[in-house]
C-alpha cells in the first residue's frame, strides 16, 4: 500500500459524477478517506475526510451534495474549497486560517479524476497530454453515469490486473464478450513480440483519418497505455448481437464501428472508450486477499433510457465478464495458497501483457524500496 | 487493557439484579470471565468462571440461579462462596481444599458491584465513602432493572469517553435530551475554568437542605467525580415532557425536580440518579474499535410496569441519546484512522471535561509503565 | 501445524467415496488443497490443487468427476495420474514432462484414504499391518456413505481429543450414547493403571475365535490404538434400542452383538467398526479456536435406505453425541481462555487417555522442536 496506492496517481470517478458545485463523493483507499467535491468555481478538489478539531469524518455518505462542508460532530463549517469558516465558542486566539481542510492532490483528466496521496506527486503531465489527444472524440464531461456494479473479488488486486492484461483465459470463460472482443493478443499489441494486427493497424489509420488517435501508446515506465482495436466482425460495441448499445452516441466519432479505445492506468484502473458509450472499472484494494472493483456505464448525458438506451442490452457482457473474471481470480488466488505453488512459465504468445504488469510492478517496488533503505542509510 | 482494564476497579451490576442466594452474573472483559454470585449469607462475591480440573467455564449463561456452582463438564461442585465440595473419582490423596474457586476482588458499593482484577487492588475507601454520602437517597438495594439495552459502538473506548465528558456536540446531535439536560458546561463543572453555574449552586444548596448532598466532589486521582445538576426548566427526569417517568419515586427526595446526580467512575461506568429513577451505563472494551454499551434503568423494586411507569416513556430519552451518541463516535473513529489526522485544539469552555479525561488516561498509562520499566531494571 | 499436521500421516477420506476412475475429493488443511483422485487403473491418488501455469485450483468443487484434470483458468489438462497432456500455445521449446502435478504422499489402508504432506513421510508400515488384520471382517470397500455431517467446534483440536479421550463426562453429557456405550473407562483400556475389564477379554476372545482381532494394541509411538469392546446389555450397534441399525451387515463377523472396534490414529481420525456399520470420523483444524468434524456413517454398499436402514435411527445416537461434545468442548475453550487458569488434576481412573494423548503431543513436539534447533545449529 505504501510503495503503490499512497504513492501513485490513482483513478476516483468519471467528473460528469459530480456536476454541480457541492456535489461529492467519498473515496476510501486503504487508511484514507477522501472527499472529491466540486467547488463553487466548478473546480474540482480533494481533502481528506477529517474535521481540524477531533477527527470525525466530514461526509459521512459515499456520495451527496452540500452548500458547506459541516462536520457533523461539533458543527465545524469549513468552504468547498477547504477553509475553515464557523467553530463555535473557541477562544479568541483560536486562528481558523490555520484550520482549513487538508488538500490531497487532484487533476481532473479529460473528464477523469485522478488523486494522489503522496506528499509529491510523480509527474503526471504526459498522461494528461496523451488523454487530452485520445479521449477528445469521447467528451467524458457531457457525460452522465448510467448505470455503476461495485464487485468484490476474493484476489490479491495483483491477481486481478494479471488477469486483465491477458485473454489467453477468455476463450475458456468468457462467452459473452467473446462475441465481439478480438482473442488475438496482436489485436491489442499483448503479445511478447509487440506484433500488431493488419487489422488493427488499418482500423487506426481509419480513426485517425477522422481526428481519433488510436495508435498504441505508453507511459515512460509503462504505467499507462492507449489502443484502438477493432471488434471482431465490425461489431459496433459490447452487446450480445455486436450492434449500438446506445443510439444517441457518446462519442464524435462519425461511424459507429469504431472499435474500442482502451485504456489502463496502474493501478487503479482500465477503460474501454466505444463510439456509444464508456465503460470505466476502478479497483481498489480490501486487504491482500480481497479486491474491490467498480464498473460505470458512461452514455451521453442527454440519452433516455428505454428511448435511446435499454439498461440490459447495455450492461450485460460486462456484467457476466466481471462475474467469470472474479471466479478465475478467486480460483488463481485459491490455488497459489498452497506451499507446492510455484510459479510456471508465461506463454509468450498471449501472456506478454501479464509480463509487462510484473516488470512494472517490480520495478515500482524495487525503487521504493532502494529510496528507502537510501533514507534510512541517511 | 492491562495497565486500565485489569488493574482498576470496574462497575460491573447493580446489586438488585442479583437479589437472591445463588443468583449469579457473568461479567467479561478482555480474557477474563468472571462469575458475580451472591451466597447463602447475602453476601455477594466474584469468582473467575474457570473450573479447577481442566478449566471449562462454570456458569454458560450470561445470568441465572443455581444452589450450587457445577461444572457442566464432569459435574465438580462448588459452594457459593467458593470451595470444591465434590469431585467424583479422584484419587484418595487428592485434595478438595486445596481446589476451590479463584476469587477476585469484589465491593458492593451502595448497591453497586465493583471488581477489580489485579493482583492488589487500588485503594476504593474514598469512592465507598462518597458513594455512602451521595447514594444514601436513591436506594438502589431497593431497585429493580426495568429496561436494559446493549449496543456495540464501531469506536475506541476512549472515544466514547470523551464524546461523553463533553456536551459541545448535544446542540447538533441530541434533541430529546436537550429538552431537559443542561447543554451549558457550567452547570456541571466540565468547563476548563472550572466555574459553576449559579443554578447549580442554588440547587445543590436546596438539595443539601433535605439531606441530598451535591457538591461537585472528585476523585484523588481525578478517576471519579460525583455532583448534582438542575435540569432545564425544573424538569423532573429525562423524558420528552420533563415530568417524572415513574410515579413511585426511586429515591427518599422530598421533592421531584431533583436534577441529576452525575456520576462516573473511569474506566467502565457513568450514572444518573434521579428522583424517579437510576440510570446506570457500563462500557466494555471488546477490541481497539469496539466498545460495548450497556444501560440499565432501575426503578423502586414495588413499581409495576403499566401503573407507575411506561416503559417507552421512562427510556426514549437516553435511547435516542445513546443511538446519536453512537454515530458521532464512529464518525470520529472512521475519521481519525487516516494518517492525515492531527489532534485539534480542544474548546476550553466546552471540552474540559475531556481534557481531564484525557490528563487522567495518560498519567494512569505513564505510571504503568514507569512502574513496568522499574520492574524491568530490577 | 508444521509439526504435526504438515507431517504426520492424516485419515481424509473412505475409499468407498470415490468407487470410478476420475472420482475426486478435495481435502483442505491448513494452506494446502489436496485433489484425492481414482485413476483409470483403479488406484487412488493425491495431487497439489495448484496448476502448473498460475497456480489456480484445479477442482473447484469438493467432490466430483472428471475423465482428466483440466484447470478452469487456460485449460491445461492433466492425466488422472499427474502428467500434463496439452498446454495451448505455449512455446516449442516448452516440456510438458516437466510440469505434471505434483504428487502427495497417499496410502490406501483396508478401505481409509490416508495422506502426508510432508517431503520424507514418517514409517506407516505397522499401522498398515495392524489395520489389515483389524479391518478385515468390516470390509470397507464395499462399503458406501451413507450419511455425513460436518460441524465447526469453537474449540482447539486437541481441546477435542481430550474430550474424545476420555468418558469422565459421558454421565452428565451424552444420555444417548451411555444406553449401549460403556463409561467404564476399563472396558477400553482409558484408565491409567491400562487394566482392562474381564467383560472386554471375554469379549475379545469370542471375536478372535471367529477371526476378528480385539485385543488392545498400540502404535509404537503411542499414535495409534485398536481395541474391541462389548456394548451394554449385549447392544448390537450405537442406536436408541441397541438393536442394529442396519439389517445387511457391514462385517463378515457371524454375530450382531460384536461390540465397537474402536481404533484412533493421532491427529485427524477416530472409528467405531461396528456388526452392521461403521462411523468415521475426522478432525481438521480450521484455526486456533475451530476444529472442523466430519462424521460419515458407512453401511453396506448394497443396503437399501428404507427398506435395509432408517436414516435417523442410524445417525442420532451419534449426531447428538457430536452436538453434546462441541458445547463440552466449547466451553471448555472459552474456559481456559483466562489467565487465572492453571490446568488442574487428572482423574487417574478416568483420564488415563487424556494423559496419553497429551504425552504423544508433547513427545511429537519436543521432537520437531529438537530436529528444527539442530537443524538450525547446523
């Protein structure tokens, strides 16, 4: 926890969540609780969810909507944007400009808010030019949450991205997203040898042509990555029959074939951007063996459900995707219990997502650990 | 637990709920079981409920009546007051004498039940001495247990402390008690100047006449502090019209509008000692984040439910209160638990009460464990 | 658990259980999961339950059948007999001989699934012997389940073999059992001066003239114990009347009063062989507080519920003997728990097993203690 979810940029909510000022939502990772509360600037901010005076928590909902941020203890007012404004019957040489909430820091990407519990946050302006390029055509902010699952999946959260970055499993357990999900690790550039498809190389030029990157990218330390793929036979999106989910789109993009942006951001998340809709999955760890996943449905904010979209339709491949996933984690992390686990070896052909995730893991941890026994050598 | 919980004296039952020989109570805290049973002679005593053959518990049940305390294992039988007295097919040098019940430290103190677990126990001669003065009129041998309620707070004990030694959170949280309990700090003396009310001193000073005393009294060590409190607007008792809850009173008072006899005692127990009524809170320890709760409202033993009191009456008060209180300490422990949490400053005016709670729990703690460090060296 | 249960040989299953080539078992203690699979050639096996890729669990569920081994995760499939037949996709120069499942020590003794998970297991040839001879007449092969329970008791498992080690408590507990049980705790050899009744020899004798050994006999380190003993009254198995619960036999032995054969083997399992069935039992540890046990009644394989046994005429004596020992044991648990308990006397008489038991543990002990400080000293 202390080497990767308080050190890192982690994914929050879509920013549609919240759209008027006084709007927040708590998150909770680890020891901390955050509120994420739009200002009355229309800013974005996070603070830790804990009065100045004794600690109580300020929100005590997940999520709700208030003029002031009021401690429900002893009444504290604090303003949205952190300054403490009313304690009642404190002494004359109580300062409150000293009292204001504690900031946590917080960028607003794209339409996707990111936090950071560090006391300096890593460098996260690449990220923030890549997804100003590659989320454009998505246009998160005009957006508006149509459906959210929260999961919890007995696996170590490791467990959980080791199985995300590969499909060597899907064939064997997932039958519904394998009507329209390409198998093929060259399809998305997950194969050890980085081979792509002809297939996904032509669908890139075809969305560049109209102003949608989709080459695939990543991050300096292979933290994050983007990547258009196309659907298997022309599919528009993840539904049963291939077709819109949605027919008002979330998107500019000008034909509904587009295929499916994805995206991942170690380690607190993975999206799919489609011409229709967004599908945006947030994790977080419970304790080693439990992990919490959170999926939303993003559709444009002007879409109708039951005239432009029906719930079912929409939701169910990666509603039953997420239930095989949790059954093979859950499995995985049954089986490597045991003493006479140990390791086996990778397919390179399939598996070069999962070897990537490893390398980066390792080597996240490998520094955090050489800074603090430098610290402590200090 | 062992530098507080298994060292000081602890309130444990009010004796009228043990009324008759053989009329036992299990009491827990921490690791320890403890068996309260009162013998033949009336007198009441404390054993640790352990059999002395291979340890079973004696008593299974949290509260009964049994001539005899026997092992529901192999059925060893003990007297009331402690020795083994049957021991089925033991060898003829065994010795019964030697294998009686382990007591433990107990006090009837005016009618309430104090144990202490340590080895030597703190001296209690200057609490049964006040308690003598200040209980005389509320007769609580001749009570009974109306109503008793118990809940588990998701808090420290020590948070539930120190939300009780302030009521700087009652306007925000507490509306049924506000109606009678006075929210000003001085009129029981937990502002930090130490200042009484001049209500309080005109009420004492009435009280004292028909032989009621009131004083604000505390502990030598600050462990315990009787004194006695006008409710608002001569209310009578904590019910939402401020007229008495019983009508046959629980105490010799010549008159009903009494107030509050205020009483606690650190680390397991607050009271409040009405005309009409007792109210007796028991506070247990169950992990760092768990404290158990546990209220009792006594009543004169002839009082008959449906005549002289109704019992949603005689308790909503402090149901309420105890409900509300619950909440504000799971906030306050839900919020402290980041690591972003630094102690505020206390209001003076208001949270003197908690501050000398705060002053007594860190020089009991120092003391231990100077007194453990010299053990050490030695 | 490392030096007992990790190492010494453990009871898991009745062959019986699992009659076709591809029948599994999964058997959990501790971290590890053990498949216990039938192969084609009719012998029983056990495997880690880890795959040889990821290490998910192989056999999702307790029990089942499978023509081979196939993980849920990617489908690599394994022989019933260990070796890895097919691994999709994985590179040319990947050896599939090399990555089998890795085998558990396992015997099949006269019809008893016993394992070891230690990498040397200790000596079993005496015990296979003796149950050859003991077990003959009861014929477990061909033998089917025909009822099992499990319950969780709160209780250390040696907590409960001390209570199945001795019948001190049969009197005051089990008023089921004590109808054709003896508590005599010479009928059995329970007491420490190891006499036994003149009623158990007579006994003894009338089996061994029929070919059925009887007489008490001891592992050599003390591990494991068979020894045939009379019920009372002539009663012909554990049922209200003490007439036999089961008209087909389960034994070839030519009379329905041939007593209880009763065998133990240190850590997991007790029996009773019986004219018409027979009960196993098996003890796992699930933590410090908890003891899973597992009772499975075997009758004939060819009995016929209804018309050859009633279920519950079969089962209550034990089922309620099991209720009746998890309350002892449970309290017994909860008892010991204080640190006022010291462990007091034992009956001679009566306690002689629990005395032995508790010898065998602390020589198993002090023995792995000294191999692990030489080990370390080397």
């Amino acid at each position: 926890m202390d080497h990767i979810w308080y050190r890192e940029w982690l994914f929050t909510i879509p920013s549609c969540e919240i759209p008027k000022a006084g709007d927040y939502v708590v998150y909770t990772v680890g020891v901390y609780s955050v509120v994420i509360v739009r200002g009355d600037d229309g800013k974005v901010r996070a603070f830790h969810n804990s009065c100045r005076h004794r600690g109580s928590v300020l929100c005590k909902t997940k999520k709700g909507t208030n003029p002031k941020l009021v401690c429900p203890y002893h009444q504290w007012t604090y303003e949205l944007d952190g300054p403490l404004i009313w304690a009642r019957d404190m002494e004359a040489d109580f300062d409150v400009t000293k009292h204001g909430l504690k900031a946590v820091h917080c960028r607003n990407i794209s339409g996707l808010i990111y936090i950071c519990l560090a006391g300096e946050a890593p460098d996260i302006e690449p990220f923030v030019a890549t997804s100003a390029r590659y989320l454009a055509p998505h246009d998160l902010e005009n957006s508006k949450v149509a459906f959210e699952s929260t999961i919890v999946e007995e696996g170590n959260w490791k467990l959980v991205w080791e199985n995300n970055r590969e499909c060597y499993h899907c064939a064997g357990n997932h039958p519904a997203l394998c009507r329209t999900f390409p198998e093929d690790p060259h399809a998305v550039g997950n194969s050890r040898d980085g081979v792509l498809a002809s297939t996904q190389n032509a669908h890139v030029a075809r969305c560049e042509a109209v102003g949608a990157p989709g080459a695939r990218v990543e991050g300096p330390h292979g933290e994050w990555c983007f990547v258009r793929t196309p659907l298997l036979r022309a599919a528009e999106s993840y539904t049963m029959d291939g077709k819109v989910a949605v027919t008002k789109p979330n998107s500019t993009l000008p034909f509904k074939d587009a295929g499916s942006l994805l995206k991942y951001s170690y380690p607190a998340s993975w999206n799919h951007f489609l011409s229709d809709c967004s599908i945006v999955f947030r994790l977080t760890p419970i304790s080693p063996t439990e992990t919490e996943l959170t999926t939303k449905w993003l559709v444009h904010k002007d879409a109708v459900e039951g005239r432009d979209y029906d719930l079912t339709r929409l939701t169910e491949v990666w509603v039953a995707t997420n239930a095989e996933d949790r059954e093979v984690v859950e499995n995985n992390q049954r089986g490597i219990r045991t003493p006479a686990y140990e390791p086996g070896r990778y397919s390179d052909i399939h598996e070069g997502g999962v070897i990537q995730f490893v390398n980066w893991y390792a080597s996240v941890l490998s520094g955090a650990i050489a800074a603090s026994n430098q610290a402590a050598a200090e």
